[in-house]
C-alpha cells in the first residue's frame, strides 16, 4: 500500500517503533500467556513506559500528544502479533479513556486521565448487559439520585478490564420515563483491581489515591476462546453511592454520547482484525516458501498461490478502510458509515485470512506449534464485540438511505 497519502514521517517512527517491541517483547510471550489465560503486565507495564496508553491523549494530560492515526497504528502492530495485547490498548484508550476526555469536566480530566493515559491504572467501559447487547438501548442498570449521590444497582457483562482495572465509565438508567435517548447516564466509577499481587510485583495497575466504592465488585472471569490474554468480566453494582460530581457529561446524554464513542471503537477493532489478518498472512506467506511437498515449495502450487494473492488484496482494502475512517474522526467528521464499513470488513477479514492460513499450513496449522490457530480464535470475537456484523450492516444501511433522503 502506498502509505503516503495517510502516514507522516512521524507515523513510520511510531509504526517501527511499536513493531520491533511487538518483535521483541510480545511474540516471545503471545503463546504462553495464550494458554494460561494471564493479564499480561510486565508487558502493560513496558506499553505504559512507551506511551502506547495514551498515545492519542494531550501530553499535560499525561498522554503522547500523538494523533488518531498514530493510535491505529499501534493497534494494528500490535495486533499482528497478539490480539490480546492490541485489544488492551484499543479498550483502555477509546473505551476506558476517551469518554472522560470528549465528556468529563476539567475537574474529571485532570484526576483521571493522567493515571490512564500513562498507563498507571487500567480503564473499562461498561455498556453491555444480560439484555443490552447488539439492543444498547436495553440496559437494565439504574442510578436514582439520592441528595448529592446517586445509588447504582445492576451487573454489566463481558467487560474487557473488569478485573484488573481501576476507573469505569458505566452506563445507568436514570429516567425510565424517557427511554433510550434521554433516559440513560453515564458516570465515573472506581475499584480496586483484583489482581493486586501479580499488578504490584510489575509496579503498574493500583493507584492508592483512587478511592474504591463500596458495592461496586466485578464478577467470575470468563474463559474464552480467544483474547485470552485479555480480562473479561461481569461488573456487579449492590447500591453504589456514586457521588454526583461523577457524572459524566449531562444527565440523560448518555447514550448519545457512547454511541459517539463505540464509533471510534469500532475503527479500532477494525484496526485489531486488520492486525490478526496481516499477521496471519504473513505466517502463510514464510511457511508457503520453506514447506516442500512433490519436491518443490508449496508456493509454487497454484491452489495456494492464488489463496496468498486473495489474501494480500484484501489486506490492502482493509488498509484503506481503516486508515480513511481514521483520518475522517481526526478531522472531526461523522464516521458512523465509514467506521462500519471497516470494522465489518476488516473483522470478516480477519476470519476469512486466518482460516485460509491454517489451510496454507496444513496439518500444521492446527497445532500450537504455530501461531495461526491462536490467531483463528482471536479473529473470531471481532466479528462479535463492539457491534456485530449484522449491526454494522444495519448501520450502513440506516446511513445509506438517511444520505438519499438528504
């Protein structure tokens, strides 16, 4: 791909950067924190001495003072090696962070932005629910006020950092009444992070100064077929005095504010699975040259051939995808088409390219001996998390026809 038209010198320094710790510190470890299912915090720790978890954010907010593009690039590096380590970035900084950034008061940034933005503590985003999964719109969470608190009662599930964060933007109903669009909030909640011990021998993921709240636990870790590296929870809330200074942005916007935020999310997760796609690819690629079959590589075969040049085309349509819907939410453009359009074709991708990849490995392919099976697992949650394909394609759809009637 000609990156010209989209990266600065800047952005190759950031691209080399982060793929020679991707080279160096990741894929040495990818598959065995694979298989334990671990938090991987030495390696948290390392991303945060870099400043890949904050690389979007103000530099006197404690984050790189980087731009939009610069933040997919690392996540999509990142997420050629390992997912799990990709998704800790993309979670923490679009889902964890950004909320408190575009909505919170100076008096909210200023506390909570400098611990996330240098990576000190991890961040969470809790919006999906037991009934409020691709239906947003059906949270069940409430927050009724109570003088200068709130009182939150409800359970969020499948949050990535739900156990080893320690500041939660969460979402509650606070006027049944008004329904979806005017009737959820969001608010700032803190914890302390359930993994205190390992947290503590890296020194990263606690800040004493942040005061837990009482009532507000999260739950059993899931067990997942992929992103295991990565940590997912229930978040439990048992009449959490929130107090009002928490809330975030106005009451009552809520919704329209992590609708604003799950679109630069899902550019996100469209730059992760363009990451799996790429890297599975180009474990396709070396094996298809060193494995023998007839005596000469498979690569010279055009059964597989044919599947690498599939392969390689749609990476450079994903590119485009990714890296146009990035430069639109720098500019400050609405990306709702765009950034479906990338997360639906790119998490496609990403699962269409690392099947082709265990096929071009063979027998191979399916063992862990290989890192293409542990990136076939990871591709498959992309086409889940932060809007199913079938919502992407209704998203599109919506803004096709809202552009004709237009």
């Amino acid at each position: 791909m000609d990156d010209s038209q989209y990266f600065s010198e800047q952005h190759y320094q950031v691209r080399d950067m982060v793929r020679a710790f991707a080279r160096d510190e990741v894929a040495p470890v990818a598959a065995r924190y694979d298989a334990s299912a671990e938090f991987p915090w030495e390696n948290i720790r390392k991303m945060g001495e870099l400043g890949l978890l904050g690389v979007p954010w103000a530099e006197e907010l404690g984050g790189a003072g980087l731009d939009l593009t610069s933040y997919m690039i690392v996540i999509h590096e990142l997420a050629r090696v390992d997912a799990s380590h990709g998704l800790t970035v993309s979670a923490h900084t679009t889902l964890g962070t950004s909320p408190i950034v575009h909505f919170g008061t100076d008096a909210q940034r200023e506390r909570y932005v400098p611990l996330l933005a240098s990576g000190r503590v991890m961040g969470g985003f809790g919006l999906t629910e037991e009934s409020a999964g691709s239906d947003a719109g059906g949270t069940r969470t409430t927050a009724v006020r109570k003088g200068d608190r709130y009182l939150l009662n409800g359970s969020k599930r499948f949050i990535t950092h739900g156990g080893v964060g320690e500041i939660f933007v969460v979402t509650a109903v606070t006027d049944p009444a008004r329904g979806t669009r005017g009737g959820i909030s969001s608010f700032i909640l803190t914890k302390q992070n359930d993994d205190l011990a390992r947290a503590q021998e890296f020194g990263i993921g606690h800040a004493p100064e942040l005061t837990p709240m009482p009532g507000f636990r999260s739950g059993r870790k899931e067990d997942k077929l992929g992103w295991r590296a990565s940590d997912t929870r229930e978040l439990i809330f048992e009449d959490v005095e929130v107090p009002a200074e928490n809330l975030l942005g106005t009451e009552g916007e809520g919704f329209a504010n992590f609708m604003r935020t799950l679109d630069a999310g899902r550019v996100g997760i469209a730059a992760l699975s363009l990451g799996i796609a790429e890297g599975a690819f180009e474990e396709a690629l070396k094996y298809s040259t060193v494995r023998k079959q007839f005596g000469q590589p498979i690569s010279s075969f055009q059964g597989i051939s044919f599947q690498l040049a599939d392969m390689a085309t749609e990476i450079e349509a994903g590119k485009h995808l990714v890296y146009h819907a990035a430069a639109m939410l720098q500019r400050g453009q609405n990306v709702t088409k765009a950034a479906a359009m990338a997360k639906l074709f790119c998490s496609e991708l990403a699962m269409r390219t690392t099947i082709k990849a265990i096929q071009v490995h063979g027998g191979y392919g399916y063992t862990k001996e290989y890192p293409v099976e542990r990136m076939m697992r990871d591709a498959k949650i992309c086409e889940i998390g932060e809007g199913t394909s079938e919502i992407q394609r209704l998203v599109i759809s919506r803004e096709l026809l809202r552009e004709l009637s237009a």
